[in-house]
C-alpha cells in the first residue's frame, strides 16, 4: 500500500538554528513528493515539489528538501528558522495506484514551533 | 492569475440540518477539483475529486455528496447533517491530469468550518 509517514507530531526549534521536519515514503515506481504548509484556520499552501532531477529542491520561503532514495525520505529543512515559520506542514506522494488521477496522499502532518 | 474561492467561511448547524458549501475557480479552464477534510486539526481525508463537469468519484463512504454543475464549479453537500461531519472543509484545485509540470499541486481554498450542533 502506498503512504507517507510523519514520525514527529511537533518540532520545536529556537529561531536561527536549523529545522528539519522528516517525512517518508512508500510508493510503487518513482516518487512523486510535494511538501505543503498550513497556518492556522487557513487552507494549505504549496511549498516545493520533487518529480526527478536533483536529490535537494529548493521552495519557497527560503525552504529545502532533500530526496533520498535509499532511504525514501524527503525530509524538508532550513538553515535559519524564523518565528513566522511555525504552521503545520504536511508531507505528500502522488497515488501511483491505477487510476487514482492525480490525486494525493498527505501525511498527519507536523507541528513547528519555533521559539522567539 | 487563478484563484479559488470557498464559502461560506464559518458554519454553524443542528444535527439533521441540510449542508451547502460551494467552490468555484477563477482564471483556468477545465481543473480537477477536490474537497478534503480536515477533522481535529490534523490529517486531510479525501472526500471526493472531480476531474470534468458531472464526474465525481467519492473517496470514502459518507454522509456526504458532492457535485460539478460547471465546469469551475464543486459543491459539497449533505441531505441531513451528522455530529460526525464537524470539520474543517477544503477544496483544491489543480491542472488536468496530464500536465506533468503542474501535476498534483494542489491550490486549496480558504476552508469552510463546519460545526454540526
């Protein structure tokens, strides 16, 4: 069965220091994997997206994932966190089953909290 | 530019009450079409996606109904409502299957939050 894995429900990180929210995979053939963000009572907004090429994507707002094959992951990550960047941010895979039209399967989702 | 538009914003409901939420896209021709759910502030359950008018697969068994009367248009409905159906609603949009570059990113509305009392 295909799934995408959050392992952390919350991230907690002062700002300044480097985040990395971690997600992983299980899809038949070559991933598709997207990474969205969520503020509060707001719908969710596209950040970066990684269908081939280079293993390190670069979104918006100054983030980054890295795709890594051996490992199915695709963790996202930024150098420097910013109090701004606490939302919910979910982790996706395109369903590569039969059929399944484009659509997308999301991760719980995980919390960041980045501390002034 | 597209956009998406979703209301009404906030929704309060008795138990057996009537749902009508609507969707509509701005500035594309022929989207797929999505509502997700939102339950508990977490995790996004597909509830139905449309990828031309009058087409509409269901992704789970629900109280719910959804229909594509035109072509930019998604609406979410139910005949009588559920403490169960509370949540927040999403809809999305994204280019036709096909369009690798666009493919699956989504852009997803503003939400409607239900409340079922």
């Amino acid at each position: 069965a295909q799934s995408v894995a959050q392992p952390e429900d919350q991230v907690n990180v002062a700002e300044g220091n480097p985040l990395t929210v971690k997600c992983t995979y299980s899809v038949s053939g070559n991933p598709y994997l997207f990474w969205y963000v969520q503020y509060p009572n707001r719908g969710l907004q596209f950040l970066l997206k990684y269908i081939t090429g280079d293993n390190l994507v670069k979104g918006s707002y100054g983030f980054e994932a890295e795709f890594n094959k051996s490992q199915t992951s695709f963790h996202l990550k930024k150098p420097s966190a910013l109090v701004s960047d606490s939302a919910l941010y979910f982790c996706a895979v395109r369903d590569m089953s039969r059929g399944a039209t484009n659509k997308l399967i999301f991760g719980t989702g995980t919390l960041l909290a980045v501390q002034p | 530019s597209q956009t998406i538009h979703q209301w009404p914003a906030t929704l309060v409901q008795p138990v057996g009450s009537p749902l009508s939420l609507e969707c509509t896209v701005e500035g594309t021709s022929n989207p797929n079409l999505y509502w997700y759910r939102q339950a508990a502030g977490r995790g996004l359950q597909l509830l139905f996606y449309s990828v031309g008018i009058g087409q509409i697969s269901s992704e789970v068994p629900q109280n719910l109904s959804a229909s594509r009367p035109q072509d930019r248009q998604f609406i979410l409905s139910s005949k009588k409502l559920l403490l169960s159906d509370s949540g927040f609603y999403l809809c999305a949009w994204s280019v036709p299957h096909g369009d690798l570059l666009g493919a699956n990113v989504l852009t997803f509305g503003a939400g409607s939050r239900l409340t079922v009392l």
